[in-house]
C-alpha cells in the first residue's frame, strides 16, 4: 500500500474511531463521562480500590486518636463509625458533585490538634465543643469558597508560614506517633526521652496496665520497624503501603504476644484477657448515643472551659475565632495542595494550571466538613493518598463512587478493626510525618526573614504542642520582622487582621 493511500485511510479512520470512544456505554458512563475522559470502567474500579487501600487506615488511626475524648462504654466504636460517615459523605460528594476521583476523610493533623492541643491540652473545652469549631470551620470555608474570599485570605497568609504549616504538621503527628508507641517517653528532668532497650538493666520486653496501656519495649519495637516497613514498602511502590505496614505491624505483634505468653509473661496473658469482639452494630449505638449530633446537644455549653480560673467570656470568644480562624487555614492549605498535588498526577488540570472543577470540588470539602461535624468527627479533608488512585489511572467521579461504596462496607468492621494495637497505627502517625516534610525545602532558608518566620511557625508547634500557637507566632513574627525592615506596606490588611487576633489571642486566653 503506497503512502499516500495510507495517510488517506488514516485520515478517514481517526474521527470515526474518535467518534466511536465518546459514546457513553450507559448511565453511569454518560454522568460520569468515563469513556470520554479515554478511562474504562476496569481503569475506575481499580483506581478506586487503590485510593481506599492508601487511605483506609485513617478509620483505626482516626478513632484511636478521638477514642481518648469522646467517653462512653464504646468511644472507639462511635469515632470508627463517626469517622467512617464522614469519608462517605466526603467521598460520594467528590464522586456526584465535583465528578472527580478523589476521596474525602478527617484530615490527619487536625484531628490531632482538636484532640491534643484543644481537648487534652487543659483549656477545658470538651469533645462537643470542639465539633463547634469544626462546624464553624466548614460553614466558614463554605461561606469563603462561595464569595470567592478564599483567594484573598489565603493570599494573606505569609508565604513562610505556608510553607511551614505541613512542616509542622508532619513533625507534630509524628511526636504524637512516638508518644503513643512509646517510642518517645516522659523524663522529670528533660520532659521527654528516648525509650530504653537496655537488656542489662532488665528493661522489660512488655507491660500491661488498664490505664497506661501496654509497654515495655514492644510497642516501640513493632513501630520502629513497623514505619521502616512502610517506607520500603513505598519504595517499591506497593499499593497500600500505609496499610499493609499497620498489618503486618499488628501481626507480628500479636506473633510476639504469643510468643511471651508461651514463656509464661503476665502481661501477655493479660492482654489477651482484654481482647473481646463485639457486636458491629454496636459501634453504631454508641455512635448514636455519644458522637451523632453531640455538636447541638453539648457543643453550646462551654461551662466546663468558663470554670477554669481566667476564662472568660471574653477569652472563649476570642478562642472561637481564633481556632475556627485555624482550623480553618489549616483545612484551606490543605485542600488547595492536595488537590494541586493529585490532580497534577493524572493531567487533570485546565489550561491555566488549575485542578479541574476547582471550586465544586473545594465545596464538596466544605460540606463534608459540617457533615463531619454533626456525625462527630474533626474536619473531613481530601487526602493525598487520592493520588494513588489518580496514577492507577483513574479520571473520574466512579473511582470516588467505588472507594465510598468501600468505605460503607468497611463501617461494620469496627471489631475487627479494633484489634489493631495503637502501636501498628503509630507507624501511619509517623509515615505521614515523613510525608509532609517534604515542604521544608520550599522554605527560603537563605533569608533570614522567611527563615525565622517558618521556624518558629514549626517548631512552636511541636515543642508548644499547639498547631494553631505556632501558626499565631509564625505571622506575628512575619508582621514583626516586616516593620522592623522597613516592609510594612508589604503587609496586607487581612494578614494585619489575622495577627491582632493571635496576639489578643496569647494576652487573653
């Protein structure tokens, strides 16, 4: 066949077969536009899994964070099925509304900050009351993305402190991950220290106390090598290594409990004593009695943060400002970098650089977040681990669809789920430290202003144990270091408004 009667044959074959791929097989691939996107139903599908293996371990880790604040017979069980709602919710929103393939679940690092730095950080503000902050969080997030005031306010944030935020987020989770697996101890001297392993000093192989939990040199021993897993796990490129690496932590714990209880250990006897499977259905009844709605029930009565000597009514709202303000930036930060970072993944961006349908997706999140609030779980973010799901090749709203539909079936798992030891979920708590200190190199360390700016923002937040003292104490310094040089009209007029609040917030409350 000569050339020319090739480029003809070509040129007459193209559009039809072009023609041929934009048909819709069905409803489901004309609503979500699966052929068109060049996807297929096979494509979606296993996209879809892959974003939920990635990402399902934040229903264990999730609800052993908020297990420590809720209270009731069940708190584990009612954050199991809180959060749970929440990664629906969130999802299928992604999946009908924005028809993009991403997923929604608390986000990590907020969760944290709700219930160590508001809840167990001695300000007297309960569980409830948090929820009002995250209410407000997603009502004000929703009422920026709608006006279109998101741009402005996250203009206002000075580049070092955005930068810093992840940073700082990263390493707080983390310390919180060494904490809980005991990795990281207390010290009267030093305030915190390294676990010990010394043999010769019978340090012992496990402990048990109802209260304290398990220790000894086990926990720290399943999450060291447990996160290391999940590293070379990554490095490989396994699907789902956060996952695996929680299970295969849980294994050869349990593996190592059998172990000392064959050599006659008390305290593995006792921790097998304790392991019982309930009911499933049973995490929703003590949802519905201790997290549904809790945020309308309880969350107005501050009486308990009211009768610590020095609040006031004053104090609390300025507290309701600043930490609806945070929660807020932190929700803001994170959502327009994940979904730059996870579309980017899958050329799911417009001519102009954008993620597409940028701001439906933006208000899935901000619904997903009072939806969260009312359920009882802390704000429901998109999550980055959606780009694994992207680069397995999914395109569109079904891979969210599938990776909703397997959230709801993992929603009556709680029993099973709850057999996981703090210690294997300790390794996500610490991986996605790892993660997220990936922006310290976006931080302009040759200048000293943006330097100091980001450290303090990060370091405050780990070592003051308070996400949003360090975020104050980042733009406070930033407003400080800008008059000082002779800067000021570089300051913006929302950045000077933001700072007032933090400093009436640390000379108030």
């Amino acid at each position: 066949m000569s050339e020319e009667i090739k480029e003809e044959v070509v040129a007459t074959e193209e559009p039809v077969a072009a023609q041929a791929e934009v048909q819709p097989k069905n409803w489901f691939d004309k609503f979500f536009g699966v052929t068109k996107s060049g996807s297929t139903f096979r494509i979606e599908i296993v996209a879809g899994l892959t974003t939920f293996m990635a990402m399902v371990y934040i229903l264990m880790v999730n609800a052993g964070m908020f297990a420590n604040v809720i209270g009731g017979e069940d708190p584990y069980g009612a954050a199991y099925i809180a959060t749970a709602i929440g990664a629906i919710v969130g999802t299928l929103l992604m999946a009908f509304l924005a028809k993009m393939p991403l997923a929604q679940a608390s986000g990590m690092g907020i969760n944290a900050f709700i219930v160590y730095t508001l809840v167990l950080g001695g300000t007297g503000l309960s569980y409830a009351n948090c929820m009002v902050f995250t209410l407000l969080d997603g009502a004000i997030f929703l009422l920026l993305t709608v006006t279109g005031l998101r741009k402005k306010i996250f203009e206002a944030i000075p580049a070092g402190v955005r930068h810093a935020i992840p940073v700082g987020i990263g390493l707080f989770i983390a310390f919180i991950g060494m904490q809980n697996a005991k990795i990281i101890v207390g010290n009267p001297s030093t305030l915190v220290d390294f676990a010990s392993f010394n043999l010769l000093a019978d340090t012992p192989f496990v402990t048990y106390d109802v209260a304290a939990g398990v220790g000894g040199m086990l926990p720290a021993i399943i999450a060291i090598f447990g996160v290391i897993a999940i590293a070379i796990l990554s490095k490989k490129k396994v699907k789902g290594a956060i996952l695996w690496g929680i299970l295969g932590s849980a294994v050869v714990y349990y593996i190592a409990l059998a172990i000392a209880l064959a050599c006659g250990n008390e305290a593995a006897a006792a921790i097998f004593d304790s392991i019982s499977l309930s009911n499933p259905f049973s995490a929703f009844a003590a949802w519905g009695k201790d997290s549904a709605g809790a945020v309308f029930t309880e969350g107005f009565n501050f009486n308990t943060y009211l009768a610590v000597e020095g609040n006031t009514v004053g104090s609390l709202i300025i507290l309701l400002l600043t930490t609806a303000l945070s929660l807020c930036m932190i929700d803001m930060f994170d959502t327009i970098g994940t979904l730059y970072g996870a579309c980017s993944k899958g050329n799911l961006l417009d001519e102009k650089g954008a993620p597409l349908n940028m701001e439906k997706m933006m208000l899935a999140d901000a619904i997903a977040t009072c939806t969260g609030a009312i359920a009882g779980t802390s704000t429901v973010t998109t999550f980055v681990e959606s780009a694994s799901g992207v680069t397995a090749g999914g395109k569109t709203g079904l891979t969210a669809l599938v990776t909703g539909v397997l959230f709801f079936v993992a929603m009556f798992l709680s029993p099973v789920a709850q057999l996981i030891p703090s210690c294997a979920t300790a390794t996500a708590l610490i991986w996605v430290g790892v993660l997220m200190m990936g922006s310290v190199t976006k931080i302009d360390w040759e200048d000293g202003a943006d330097a100091i700016v980001a450290f303090l923002t990060f370091i405050i937040m780990v070592l003051g144990y308070s996400i949003s003292t360090g975020i104050g104490m980042g733009i406070i310094a930033y407003v400080i270091v800008k008059v000082c040089t002779g800067k000021i009209k570089e300051i913006s007029i929302p950045t000077w408004v933001i700072a007032i609040i933090f400093v009436a917030t640390f000379l108030l409350t």
